[in-house]
C-alpha cells in the first residue's frame, strides 16, 4: 500500500529594496512612531519602487524557492499565485510569471482571498497534487498592496507594506510505513456578510475603477482571534494533533495584538509564534509565506517539525494548514 502527499521541496522570499519607518511616515501623515507601535506593533515596511510589479515581486520570490529546492522552471507543471494586487485585470499575474520563468507548458491562474489568500493556495495546490492533476506547484504569495491605499488615511496606510513569498510543493508517493511529511489537513473558511468590513472602495464592475482599501479595524479584530481560533481547532480535529505537537506557528502578520490574542486563546506558547509584523508589516497574501520564509532562512524550521500556518483576511475568509516539514 503506498499514500500520496505533498510536500515542500523549496522556500523563497523577497521584500523590496524600500524600506519606510513609521518615522517616515509621520513626515507624510498625521502619526507618529508611538502610535503605530502602541496599537499594531508595527516598526516598518517595504514599499514596491515605480514601475516594480506584482509579478517581478512573486518572480524573484519563486526563483528564490526553485534554487534551494534544486530545481528549475521546466520541472513545475502548476503555478497558483494568491494576489489582491495583480498586474492587470487579465491576463493572470501567474500567467505573467509563467512567461517571465520562460515556461511554455503547464497551468496558472490566480488565487483570491486577500489576506487568506496563500493558505487557500496551499490548499489547493494540494489538492491538485494529490487528484493527480500536477506533479510540482510553485504556490505564491505576492502583493504591492501600497498600491491600494489612501496615503492620506493614518488608519490604513500605515498597516500595510509589499512582498512575496514562494513554496515548491510536490507530489510523492510513498509506502505506509514512511515518516509523516507535507500537507496534513486544511481548513478554510468564508463569509461574505462581513464583505463591507474590509474592502475596497472600487473595481472594474463597479466603479470601473481600483478604490481604496476601507478598513472597520474595531469590528476586524473583534472577529479575528476566533476566526483564527475557529480553523486552527478544526486543523487540530482532523488530524488529532493539538498545541503540545506544535513546533512553529505562523500566523498572518497583520497586527500583534491579533497575534498575540490568538496565540493566547490557543495556548500557543510566544517562543512558538513567528513574528515579522514589525518589520514587514501586513503584506496581506504575501505575510504568512514571508514570514514562514523568515523561519527557514534562519534555520528555526527543521525537518520533521510540525507547522501551523493561519490567516484572516477581507471577505472575510479565514484559513489554516497543518504541515510536517
């Protein structure tokens, strides 16, 4: 008897080369470094330069995956990209990073679920992995999400940031008998009637425009950490794993005090929590791969460890995937 499962080959990431603090911001809007800190944990951000897309984020992120999985474009037959931020309306940002890897074969679309977006990735990469429909998936999240907000709106604009982060997934069979590995279970998450909570003021249906991101931070964190609570738990369920297995949780990094409330409603201990929201600030789709990115790079994540990632964003959506590194 064998099983099928997919596991992480590669890890990449990439912030841009423009980094602003909350210093800086004060000198274009009514804040200050105290504020932003006090009530987000917030310290920076990365902001995309003029003319440096969506795409050319999610590029250097995914090239950054493909090398230390030791592989190259021709091995990857699916590339899912989760953006709130592409390129143009169509084609997909992930046909665009398709065509920029010089790939002529496979499938790419892109993925929708703001902030939840890569967790949704995740989960149906594997899905597709498992059903037979891919053998390797370059799964992105990428956003320049500064390019949504209102940058007179202090409740906004300082919150968000740019980024991308980038998995390899690949499909494996093996016997039985062979160690737990790769994507355990998923839990995802939505519920459209909070759609005017978080959102943006436009689109092409609409008002044939982009919009500005709308933000009701009070009634957002006031759904958030049982939201997050909510899909972790039933992760937790399907698995039969709980807290006391957790090696490393990977939040999405939209504010500290969500964090820091979710982690303590789950009794997740601190030194178990990856924290970037202050230095990266929310990068939306981009946070949770950016962060779980960080975690490699500095070696926290080792094989065998057990890895919670998690994510709440506009819609709302809210997602979660277990994964045996």
């Amino acid at each position: 008897m064998t099983q099928t499962r997919s596991i992480i080959r590669g890890v990449g990431g990439y912030l841009p080369a423009n980094r602003v603090t909350n210093d800086e911001l004060a000198q274009r809007v009514e804040t200050s470094d105290e504020w932003i800190q006090q009530r987000t944990g917030i310290k920076q951000r990365y902001l995309a330069a003029d003319g440096e897309f969506t795409s050319d984020l999610a590029l250097a992120a995914a090239q950054q995956a493909l090398e230390r999985a030791g592989l190259t474009p021709a091995d990857i037959d699916l590339i899912i990209v989760a953006t709130t931020t592409p390129d143009y309306t169509f084609p997909s940002t992930a046909a665009i990073v398709q065509r920029k890897l010089g790939m002529h074969h496979g499938a790419a679309f892109d993925l929708q679920a703001v902030c939840s977006g890569f967790v949704f990735a995740v989960a149906t990469a594997d899905s597709y992995l498992k059903n037979g429909l891919a053998k390797r998936a370059l799964v992105i999240g990428a956003e320049t999400f500064s390019r949504l907000l209102d940058w007179n709106d202090r409740t906004t604009c300082v919150l968000f940031g740019d980024g991308a982060g980038a998995v390899v997934m690949e499909v494996e069979h093996v016997g039985d008998d062979a160690p737990e590995r790769g994507v355990l279970a998923s839990s995802l998450r939505s519920d459209g009637h909070y759609w005017d909570k978080l959102y943006t003021k436009g689109g092409p249906s609409t008002t044939l425009g982009m919009g500005y991101v709308h933000m009701e931070g009070k009634e957002v964190f006031r759904h958030a950490v049982g939201m997050i609570t909510d899909v972790v738990n039933s992760v937790f369920e399907t698995t039969g794993y709980g807290v006391d297995d957790l090696d490393w949780f990977i939040p999405h990094q939209a504010n500290k005090r969500i964090i820091d409330g979710a982690g303590h409603k789950l009794h997740i201990p601190p030194e178990k929590v990856v924290v970037t929201v202050d230095r990266h600030a929310n990068t939306s789709a981009a946070s949770v791969p950016l962060a779980l990115n960080e975690a490699f790079t500095d070696g926290r994540i080792k094989p065998g460890d057990l890895v919670m990632l998690e994510a709440m964003g506009g819609g709302f959506t809210w997602a979660a995937s277990l994964i045996r590194w």
